[in-house]
C-alpha cells in the first residue's frame, strides 16, 4: 500500500541522517513527528524513551536532518502522515 510504501520511505531517510552513539546497540525508541502538508518536520519528540539519553537525542537529530520527509500522494493519506509515530529501530 502507499501508506506502507511512504513509512518505509520515512524510516530509510532517518536510518540515513543518524549518527549512532557509542555503546547503543540494542536500543530502540518511539517517536512522534509533526509534519506540515510538503513534509517539513515541525515537531519531534520521543514517546517512549530508550532509556539512554544520547540514542533518543541522536533520533531526535536525524528526524530533523531528514526534513523534509517523504509524504504521500493520496490527498486522504496526507492528513494521517501529518502526526506520525513510529519505532526507530535500526537493528
């Protein structure tokens, strides 16, 4: 489906703008991201914490240096990509 074609999307250029912190492997965080309608990040914050400090703030960073985000052709599915959350799980 597109809404699965776009979070893959998503999920590929965050892995590609994170820089991850030494002794972080394992780790895995929810984050939440407020997108406006071209995809620009507005907004990221951690949902659910990994429980290390650097990693979440390392997600943090790499959501915004993935700006803009891929966002979907389908007029309906731009509305539910506006406020995303997802696992950044780069295991």
């Amino acid at each position: 489906s597109e809404q699965a074609r776009v979070m893959g999307l998503i999920q590929e250029k965050v892995n590609r703008n994170w820089l991850r912190p030494p002794g972080t492997e394992g780790l895995k965080c929810t984050v939440r991201v407020r997108l406006g309608t071209s995809g620009s990040v507005l907004l990221v914050s951690i949902e659910e914490s990994s429980g290390n400090v650097a990693f979440d703030r390392s997600v943090e960073a790499a959501v915004r240096k993935a700006d803009p985000l891929p966002m979907p052709q389908s007029q309906a599915l731009i509305a539910r990509f506006r406020d995303l959350t997802f696992i950044f799980d780069p295991s």
